[in-house]
C-alpha cells in the first residue's frame, strides 16, 4: 500500500516540484491549495482564511506561502501574515499529531551577525521584512509543534517565478549592477528541496539547511545564468553604502513592493553560506547544481536567429 502525501501550494513553483517528485516515488498525492497541482487529487484550501482537508494523508508537506517584499502596513503584509502564521495554526491543527515537513526559507535567519558559516543554531531575528518575520514566526509554530522544517536559500529552477526571473528583469541597457564586492552564496535547487522534502517525514523533528552541495562566486553564477538565457550583460558593483541609501528611499516612497529593498540588498551583498551538516547526516545529497540548471535552460532555449550576411 503507497503512502499518501498532503502537498500545500502544489500549485506553486516549490510545492509543483515536490507533487511531481512524490508522484514519481509511487505516492499517492493530494494536492491542497487553492488551485489544482500538476497531479494527483485536488481538495481546495484558503491558506489565509480556513482550515484543510488533511484527511487519510500519512504525511504533509506544506509548501504553501505568501511571497514578496511588502510595504509595511499594506494589505498585502497583512496578508502575509495571515497565511505565513494564521495558516501555518490552521493547517498543524489539521495535522493533528501526523508528520508535518514545513518548507521554511534562509531569510529566518539574523542578518547581523556574520553568515559565511550559517549553521541552524543561528539567531533568528533582526529580520528586515515581512517575509522574514512571517516565516519565522511560522517556523517556530512548527517547530514547537514537532515538525521538521526545512530552511533553502534562493530556490532556483524549472518554473520558478521570482529569483531568477528578478534578476533577469534588472538588467538596463546591457549592464546589471549588482551592491557591493562579489560574495559566495548558497543556493537551492527546487530539485535538491523535493528530495529533502521527500526524505525529511522520517528525520528528528527540528530544523535543516538546504542548498546545493557547494555555495557560488556570485558573480560568476549570475554570469551563468545570463548566458543561459540568451542575455548579454556587463555586471557592474554599486558601493554598498549607496544601495543601501537607494532601498531606503525606495521604501520610503513605495506604496506597494518597492523597486528595490534593504532585504534585496542584503540577500546579495552580503556572503551566506549554508552548514549543510545536519541534513547530510540524515543521508541527504543535493545532487543538482547550477550548472545543471543553466545546460537544461540552453536545450530549450529556442536558437538566435541568422544574421543576414
């Protein structure tokens, strides 16, 4: 008889990922959320509002959240807040004692004290936006409720719809600045977080790092992933202290997500590298890498058209 697994926000890029591969492993998959997953049976949730259908699952895997850099005192920090936490209560009350794998993010994590060596017992405050504080106070509900979470930095890969597509986005006439001297960052493909995800129902309630197996120059992993999509770009660094200045007034002007932020700045200025220790020793091995992402990208990428002679 196959497991069954309670996927939230199967819908989404992380969530989609994590249904396929589930699917894949010969589970049977529910997908929870307010739109159909890539697979398996739908039951219908409102992750800011009520309580899911979380019945005969033996596992869930709650992917769902609310994303962005939201003005502070906007609807949509609001909002949130009442799917990061409010649903987080809900959908633990649901669970009801079952194995609840709860895909947290990096961004718990204090920004403060120094990150070139993050290891899970890494103060978790100072959090420059509402993701950050939304996130963690989710994650402690979890945590406290005996969950594992699951704790990735910038997933990356096949459908995702804000970090790469961001910085694509940023690029001006041939040029993309980017705040401060290059750093070394981990990074997450969706396809390392499905396996953890996977893996993490049998492992000892608590928190683990997820990323890829080694953390990226900056620099070159951006370069990486500008040649793979066809984009010609000169990087360029922007003084530190000028970023900065730029995301305050940013903020302070934006009625809505500003253009630029002091967490954006931060989240690239600033070397973060992951202790992957703790998930290693439960038998977990990030097996893609970026460069695997950039080759599948240029395979797809539709040729560039002859240049007349």
């Amino acid at each position: 008889m196959s497991i069954r697994i309670a996927v939230t926000g199967a819908s989404g890029f992380c969530g989609g990922h994590v249904a396929r591969a589930a699917a894949a492993s010969g589970a049977e998959v529910v997908c929870v959320g307010r739109r159909p997953g890539p697979v398996g049976e739908h039951r219908f949730w409102d992750a800011s509002r009520s309580t899911p259908d979380l019945a005969g699952a033996d596992v869930i895997v709650h992917c769902a959240a609310a994303v962005g850099d939201p003005a502070p005192g906007s609807p949509a920090e609001a909002l949130m807040r009442a799917v990061n936490v409010d649903g987080t209560e809900r959908l633990l009350r649901a669970a009801a004692g079952r194995p609840v794998v709860w895909v947290s993010s990096a961004s718990v994590y204090d920004p403060r004290p120094d990150r070139t060596l993050v290891a899970e017992d890494h103060p978790r405050a100072g959090h420059l936006n509402a993701y950050g504080r939304t996130k963690a106070a989710g994650e402690a509900l979890a945590l406290a409720a005996g969950a594992v979470a699951l704790r990735p930095r910038a997933v990356y890969g096949p459908g995702d719809t804000q970090l790469l597509p961001r910085l694509l986005s940023r690029v001006r006439a041939g040029t993309l600045l980017l705040p401060g001297p290059d750093v070394r960052l981990s990074l997450t493909a969706v396809e390392n977080l499905a396996d953890a995800c996977l893996a993490a129902a049998t492992w000892p309630s608590g928190a683990y790092n997820i990323a890829d197996g080694e953390p990226y120059p900056r620099d070159e992993a951006v370069r990486e992933v500008l040649r793979a999509h066809g984009v010609h770009a000169r990087i360029r660094h922007v003084p530190l202290r000028v970023a900065r200045t730029a995301a305050r007034l940013a903020e302070a002007v934006a009625s809505g997500e500003p253009a630029l932020s002091r967490y954006a700045v931060d989240q690239l200025a600033h070397p973060v590298v992951l202790d992957l220790t703790r998930a290693r020793a439960r038998g977990w091995i990030p097996r893609r890498t970026l460069a695997d992402y950039a080759a599948g990208v240029s395979r797809r990428r539709p040729p560039a058209p002859a240049r007349p002679r």
